[in-house]
C-alpha cells in the first residue's frame, strides 16, 4: 500500500505539471511533447523502471510432501533480468516454476514472492540461461507457445522447452509427489523448428556436416544418449555452426 501510495503522488504531480505547462503553450506541441517524454523519463528514473513489474500475484508453495524440484536450475533465487512489457528490469531475483510455467520474482517488501503475467514477459536471463517467449506459429512449425531456452544461437539455434511433472507414489502411508523432467528440445533451421529426440533427428537435420560432427563426437568420446542428450546435441550443433558460412 505504501508504495502504490508514493506512485500514485508521483503520477499526480508529473499530472499536475503537464496541465499547468502545456496552458502557456496551447499552440506549441512539440514543446508540450517534449516535456510528456521528460515526465515519464523522471517518472522511470524516481520509481525504477521495474514498477509494472510488481503485478504479479502471490506465488504459493507447494502444500503436498515432494521429492525433486519444481524450479530450474535452483531452489534459490538467482539476479538476473527480465524484459517486462518491453523493459529491461535489472538486477532482479527470479526462479523458474517450471512445473507450473510461472515466473517468480521476489516482491518489493524484499520478503514475499511473486509470479508474473506470462504474456507480459518477453525474454528473462538467470543461471547462465536466456529464456525467450515464442508464439505459437504454424507456419514455422512451432505449434506450442511458451518460453525456451535458448541454448545455441547462430546459423542454426538450438531450444530446450523445459517441463516438470510428478509421478505420485505412496511411502510410509503417505503420498509423495516425484517430481521428474521431460524437457524437450528443438532446432531453428531455415525459418522452421523441428524437435529432435535423437541422433537419427539431429543428423536428418545436420546432414550435411554429419561427417564433421560424428569425428568431433568421436574424438571427445561422447555418443547420443539419453542422459547427455543436450549436451551432444549442443556440441552438434556448435560444430554444424562452426563449419556453416
């Protein structure tokens, strides 16, 4: 409530400016625009141009008894930034709730968190990953809308669409949640998207520079498996790149 108290002052004030201005110069626009654009910019510089952020709705804890995590990457907030409604706010502590698609970020009392409107969100940056908001779009054959994580970007990028679930089980007369991954992965060639979930998907891609990256794979001792799947492909895709003009 403070807060909103201290914007709303704000916002009067620059208000109350403008009208008593632009009365001694009716007949001067670009001066009254000019000043509309000094207004906003001391409005942005006084509360920080992460204001619209804190509109977010309370983020609740998981209530069930669990196994695993929710969150990528961390059970800890990490600084980093978002590109909110087309503003870079930063530094900022954020967490990814994966499972349940949600951007968490810690409110401006410094102690309670937030999530924030998905469709506000352009792209957010922490732990070493950027994860950017894709729309649905057949034509390029992406039929899924969400953020990815772009993992590689060049000729050729690389996106993980990152995804949570649980598996419930019962232990010592309890429910417990499991929690598991099954991100999924995709390549960006030639304005299209294509999901790869093996070597056979990645070389139909890759093909010509398959004998390339098979040397380099082989020279590092790494093969396609499940559990280093992102990694061959990264490093595919790094050499696809490499060698592509």
């Amino acid at each position: 409530m403070f807060m909103k108290s201290i914007l709303l002052t704000i916002l009067f004030f620059f208000f109350f400016y403008l009208s008593s201005y632009s009365q001694g110069y009716k007949n001067d626009t670009d001066s009254a625009n000019d000043n509309v654009k000094q207004s906003i910019k001391l409005y942005d510089d006084f509360t920080g141009a992460e204001a619209n952020i804190y509109n977010g709705r309370e983020y609740i804890p998981y209530l069930f008894k669990k196994t695993g995590s929710s969150l990528f990457e961390s059970d800890s907030l990490a600084s980093g930034w978002i590109s909110y409604e087309g503003r870079i706010c930063q530094p900022i502590p954020i967490q990814y709730d994966v499972a349940r698609d949600q951007v968490i970020i810690l409110n401006y009392d410094g102690k309670s968190k937030i999530f924030l409107q998905n469709e506000a969100i352009d792209s957010f940056h922490f732990s070493n990953h950027t994860f950017i908001r894709l729309k649905e779009n057949p034509i390029a054959n992406l039929n899924h809308a969400g953020f990815y994580d772009l993992l590689l970007n060049g000729h050729i990028q690389v996106l993980a669409s990152r995804k949570k679930n649980y598996k419930e089980n019962i232990r010592d007369n309890e429910v417990i949640r499991d929690f598991y991954s099954q991100d999924q992965f995709y390549i960006h060639k030639g304005n299209k998207y294509f999901e790869v979930k093996n070597k056979n998907d990645v070389y139909r891609l890759l093909f010509d520079k398959r004998r390339e990256i098979e040397n380099h794979l082989h020279k590092q001792n790494i093969k396609f498996r499940r559990d280093n799947f992102e990694e061959a492909l990264l490093i595919a895709a790094t050499i696809y790149n490499q060698q592509t003009n």
